[in-house]
C-alpha cells in the first residue's frame, strides 16, 4: 500500500507547550513514537568517499557522536524550536556549557565583562579561569547599568550573566545590557537556568547567546547531568561545532535522550512548581522567624517592575533569609522532613540549600556580602509536592528556629 508522506510540521506554529513535545523528532525506517536512543560512538559509510565527503563537511549526516548523533540532534533541535534560536549544542553539563561559549571565541588579550552575582563555578570560570589565559575581567553589580558601560574597554569581546541571578535572584535588564553589549560590539551571553525556557526568552531580548544546565529544571527529575548552548547559525558553525569537536565536552547520547523526555513535561511541571512557590513565599514572608523573602512573583522584589516586563512569571526559586545567622538557617533546614537538603534545583522535589557553605563556600564573607548572601540565606527550589504539605514541612523549620 502507497501512502503520501504528510508533510513536517512547523515549529513556528507551534505554541511552547506542543513544542516541547514534536519539536526535533528524527524516526528511523521502524516509525517509532518514542525517541529512539542512539548509542554508537560511531557510524559506517557504504564509501570511502562517503566518509571524506562527511568529514569535509560537503555532505551532511553523522560521523562521530562527540559531536553529532542522531538522539543528540533531537534534543537539540527541541530546545532550539522552543527557545527560538537558530542553532543549539549540547553539552555535558552546564558548566560546559558556560565554559564552552566563553573558551570557543575568546582569545588571549579579550576582555570580559560579568555580573558579581553569579553562581560560584560560574565566576570562578570568569574570575579565575579566564585570567590564567590571557582574558582578564570586570565585575559590575550587574543592576546598575552605568557599572556595564564604564567597565568597556576597546579589546572587550564578551558580557556574561545570570537573570535570575544563583542565590539571590536579582533580576537583570538584559535587553538594556544588550544594547550596551552591542554598542561594545561584545557579544551578550546570559544563563537563563532559573528562568527556563518558558519564563524569558534571552535571544529575544537582544542577548547572543544562551546557555543552560539542563541537569535543572529540563531533565527536571535528578536523574541526569547536562547543558546547552543557543545562538546563531554563524555562532554555532564559526566556534561552538569545531570547539565541541576537537576538544570533547559533549553531551551523551543517553543523556540527550532523558533530556529529551524530561522537556515533554516541562510546562507542566514549571507551571505548578511556579504556582507553588508563589503561595510558598507568601508563607514564608509571613512569619517573624524570617528576615527576607526574595521572589520575583512577588511585588516587594527589588526589580518589579522589571520581572513584569521580562519574564512571564516569578519562577520556581525562592532565596530566604532565616533569623539567628548560619545557626537559625541549620536548624530550619535539618528540622524539614519533606524538603531536602541539597545543592540541585529545579527539581520535582523540594530542595533547600545554604549557599554560603556550599555553592558559594569559596568566597570570602566580605565577597558573599557583596553579593548578597548572608549566613542566614537559603536557596529554595520548589516541587511538585501539594503544597499544603510544603507549608506545614516550612512549620517544623520555623518552630526549631
């Protein structure tokens, strides 16, 4: 029996949430619904001249899977049709990725301007890494806009931050920094971990290039280690492909494919996490045991007016600051029987950590004070859990501090 083939569907007239779920699908001769997952280091040609032809880059399709398989493809292509950009690559992890975007084009004399309030691995790239080779940095307080066009110099080629910044969730203006980024003919490039996909939308604002761990909330089930990396076509083919190439941080294979399963139910999940954290934070602000709420769903966040502008929620983290320092913060944590404690996030469970002896444990007190992380911060990843069941977990806290 002849069929007519139907023809592909187009991601740009697809909402988000179908998206998430038709985006990028490669079938195999079988039709298979499911995604197949590919694990084969490499592939045969039927010709010699196949494989030079392949290797010159004159004919597509797959040579090796450190940087091209068709499961990887998939995944990428997904979170391509979804962020809107026109090309995406894989990683092992998001500080591949974040390492990758920066060591793919940057060379020894560049100069880097980043935001102080980064998540600790992050600035040590910025801060420690990067100076080793030649590319120096300035650290601005990444709100004030004037720190972003002083630190300019005539050799600065990049701007790096985070919006929601990792812990205290400062919200950025990228759009306004992406002007000052263009005007240095630097090239912007934001971690939107916090956000999502869902919730901001970077390249659209006027950054280059976005990144991601999508260990977080796109696997989404503590399952398994990944990232991305999202510009052009150009910034993909001139730095990230041939980077990823020859020097080897890709994504697995099976990593792809649980990424790629993890992002059917994305919308879903960030959605109620979303909602439960906004009811969370409320709770919190609520109680004299607490000194500080930051949520940027809430109307007394320092960037208000701007969260309504550049996100389309408040997201699915909480920063709070417990009353009685490093001593009243433990005893909060270690009295929770619901939420644990760990240093992922965006995960279907509930997780708390204290950032200032974990994540951000290197700085010194004077560094984490500039970045606003005091002995009694706790970083709040919200669940999935009901979330009347959260609220009497965050009563047994309270009563212990």
């Amino acid at each position: 029996m002849s069929s007519i083939p139907r023809p592909p569907l187009d991601p740009e007239e697809l909402r988000p949430e179908s998206r998430l779920i038709h985006s990028g699908i490669l079938r195999s001769q079988f039709g298979e619904n499911a995604e197949a997952l590919f694990l084969t280091q490499g592939f045969v040609y039927d010709e010699a001249e196949t494989a030079e032809a392949r290797f010159s880059n004159k004919e597509p399709g797959f040579v090796y899977s450190r940087y091209g398989n068709p499961t990887i493809a998939m995944f990428e292509g997904r979170l391509a049709a979804l962020e809107g950009a026109e090309a995406c690559r894989g990683t092992a992890s998001g500080m591949a990725a974040v390492t990758s975007s920066l060591l793919c084009f940057l060379k020894a004399g560049d100069h880097v301007v980043a935001a102080k309030a980064l998540f600790g691995s992050c600035r040590w790239v910025i801060e420690e890494f990067l100076p080793r080779y030649g590319v120096p940095c300035t650290l601005v307080d990444g709100t004030d806009l004037a720190q972003w066009k002083a630190a300019v110099r005539p050799e600065t080629k990049a701007f790096f931050l985070e919006s929601p910044t990792n812990p205290t969730l400062d919200v950025l203006d990228i759009a306004a920094i992406a002007r000052i980024a263009k005007a240095a003919n630097a090239k912007l490039i934001v971690d939107n971990v916090f956000a999502t996909p869902l919730l901001q939308s970077p390249l659209q604002l006027g950054a280059d290039v976005v990144v991601y761990s999508t260990t977080k909330h796109i696997d989404g089930q503590g399952r398994c280690l990944g990232g991305a990396v999202l510009s052009s076509e150009k910034f993909i083919m001139d730095y990230m492909h041939n980077f990823l190439r020859q020097t080897g941080p890709s994504i697995s294979p099976f990593n792809a494919w649980i990424m790629l399963k993890g992002m059917e139910t994305l919308s879903v999940r960030v959605e109620r996490m979303q909602t439960n954290a906004a009811k969370l934070a409320d709770i919190l602000a609520a109680s004299s045991k607490v000194k500080k709420v930051i949520y940027p769903g809430r109307a007394d966040h320092p960037q208000a007016a701007l969260v309504k502008r550049q996100m389309k929620g408040g997201g699915t983290l909480i920063a709070v600051e417990i009353d009685g320092g490093k001593a009243g913060a433990f005893r909060f944590c270690n009295a929770l029987r619901l939420i644990r404690v760990s240093n992922n996030l965006g995960d279907t469970k509930s997780l708390v950590v204290h950032p200032a002896t974990t994540t951000h444990q290197r700085f010194t007190p004077e560094a984490r004070a500039e970045m606003g992380i005091g002995d009694g911060l706790l970083r709040l990843s919200v669940g999935l859990e009901h979330v009347d069941d959260l609220a009497d977990d965050v009563g047994r806290g309270f009563k212990a501090v």
